[in-house]
C-alpha cells in the first residue's frame, strides 16, 4: 500500500492513499444500505440520530424473549452506582436448566450514544445461551451526552457487582462469569475489566471484545485511513467519544477506565478475545490491545476477518465472514468453559 507522507489534520499521522478492499459479499450489503444509514453522526444531528434509534431499533418485550418458554427471562431493577439511579438489567436463560450455569455478562453496542440491552438478546439467546448452556445477562447502561463517564461504566460495575453478589438467588457460578459487548459495548467490557481488576471487584473469566471502541484520541493509521467508509467513521467516532466524555474529551490524564487504550498496565487481565475488522477503523487500536495484553503476560486471541467493516455479522448476517466470526467466538467461548470447569472439579 502506497501511503502520502503529508500529515493528517490532526497532524499526527500520515495520510493514506489506498484503502483495504470490502470483502464481495459485504461490499453488496453495505452499497444497498440507505443514505441515512451510513452517514456520520455530528454533533448537529446527534439528538435526531437517537431519536430515530430510539423509535427503529428492536425492543422486544419479556415474553418475545421468552420464545414460546424456551427461555426464562426476568426484568430486575438493581441498586445502581452510589449517586446514580438502579440498573436494569435483563436476565436470560435456557428454561429446564438445572445448576449454577456460567454467565455471560454484556453491553450493548451502539457508540454509548444509541442501543439498548433488549435487542442483543435475541441472536445471543439463540447462538450462545442455548448451545453453551449459558445464562445471560445483558446491561441498560446510561446513555452519552444525558450520562457522561463514568456514569455508564458505573451501571455496569454496580449490576455486575450485584450479579455476583446474588448468584445463588440467579442460579449462575459466580466463578464463571464472562463479561463481553460488541463496540461501545466491548470498550465497555475491556474497562469493567479494569476496573474490577483495580477494585478487587467480581473477577471474570474472561472478556470478550467485539470490534471494541477503545480509544478517545483518533490517532491511529486506521482511524484516518477508513474515515468517510463503511458503517464508522472519524466524524462519528470523535462526535461519540465528545457525548461521553464532555471536556475531558482527548485530555492527557484521562483515566483507562473511560479509554482503555489509554492503560500502561495491562497485567493481571482475564484471557480475552478480541476482533475487528480489517476495513473498519478500530482496526489498529484492537489489533494494539491485543499486542499490549501479550506483552504484558496475558492471554489474548485475536482476529482480524479480512475486508470487514463495523457490524459486518449483523448487517450481513448470511455472509461466509460473518458466519466464520460467529464460529470462532463460539469456540472461544466453549473452549473457555471447558477449562474452567475442568479446573473447577476435583481430582480423581
């Protein structure tokens, strides 16, 4: 790839000159994808952005989730952040389990400016609850601008902290909790990582980190070199990463809890998967948390799926990519549970 050496606006990182391709498939999603869709989010449109969000996106109630009783599903109402309000979360589970069963603790994508805990759960329920024998439950974090950090990330300690705490009253091995998100929601879950880590709070199994938003400043080679392409770009990742975090957007002393990318410490961790797209401009930030957790000793596994952009599997979920991706968190995760719970029994 041929590169021009004039720098960039920020001036901090050369302009590029040549992109890496879409992959076909995704490529013939992406072109019939409204206008709308795939413009970026600016600080002019943004409360129009969540509006639209808030009225399109899926919330399905208890009882679709439910199935037909294929899953127990529970609304709780939990106490929330010290000064902040209680925590929804949405609880789930394959009905007729019997025993603690692992859970999956998530965050839902959507920039920490649009998305809610509902609409994850669907997919979740049926491609990693039911096979893996999962229990789930998903977060109604506070949203940016209304909640900036560390509100967000507060909710999903303080249901986190509550879900462990009450792990015999939920039925889940409080010793096999998963905590994971997909972009916004898998920045979230590196932090929460973090911060238990640093708090001596609930300590996970591991994280698993979808495309995860993790860094504020906008810096890296792939951050310029998609902007104006596929589903994210430069404009609407500095217009989120402002909602969040007000004025201490882009300061140097900004805390690792509200940008992971921003840790020096990244020892101690629980194993994580991690993956991004190729074509998507997170692309250098994961691929550099992936580097920064080996090299601090831990375990990570990444995968970045050649010609990909933001959301590719749920946008084009019939994809070959998209099914290789699924295939592989689904490995990851089994593979995980099956250690931990050799680990768990004893000796014979």
């Amino acid at each position: 790839m041929s590169v021009r050496r004039a720098a960039s606006e920020s001036g901090r990182v050369p302009t590029p000159e040549a992109v890496p391709p879409f992959d076909p498939e995704l490529s013939v999603v992406l072109a019939a994808m409204r206008k709308e869709s795939t413009e970026s989010v600016t600080p002019e449109n943004l409360e129009a952005r969540q509006e639209r969000d808030a009225a399109t996106r899926p919330r399905p109630t208890a009882e679709d989730l439910r199935a037909d009783g294929r899953f127990e599903v529970a609304e709780l109402c939990v106490p929330g952040p010290p000064d902040g309000p209680d925590v929804t979360l949405v609880s789930a589970r394959p009905s007729g389990l019997v025993g603690p069963l692992p859970l999956l603790y998530y965050m839902h994508g959507g920039a920490m400016i649009t998305g809610n805990a509902w609409s994850v759960l669907p997919r979740i329920l049926r491609e990693w609850a039911l096979p893996l024998e999962l229990a789930v439950i998903s977060v109604e974090y506070r949203l940016a601008p209304r909640a900036q950090y560390p509100g967000p990330l507060e909710d999903c300690y303080a249901g986190l902290a509550w879900a462990a705490g009450h792990a015999a009253e939920l039925d889940i091995d409080a010793d096999r909790i998963i905590i994971g998100g997909k972009s916004a929601g898998g920045g979230l879950a590196a932090a929460l990582a973090l911060l238990t880590r640093d708090r001596g709070g609930p300590g996970p199994l591991g994280q698993l980190l979808l495309c995860p938003m993790l860094d504020d400043r906008d810096s890296t080679f792939s951050s310029h070199q998609m902007t104006g392409l596929g589903m994210w770009d430069l404009t609407s990742n500095a217009t989120a990463w402002k909602a969040l975090l007000g004025d201490r957007y882009g300061a140097a002393d900004l805390p690792p809890y509200a940008a992971p990318a921003r840790a020096t410490d990244l020892s101690g961790l629980p194993p994580a998967y991690i993956e991004v797209g190729s074509a998507e401009m997170f692309r250098d930030e994961d691929v550099a948390y992936a580097n920064a957790i080996w090299q601090a000793g831990g375990q990570a596994e990444l995968h970045v799926w050649p010609g990909a952009y933001h959301g590719f599997d749920s946008l084009a979920p019939r994809a070959a990519l998209s099914q290789d991706a699924r295939n592989a968190r689904t490995r990851w995760l089994r593979r995980l549970l099956a250690q931990s719970g050799t680990r768990s029994r004893p000796a014979v």
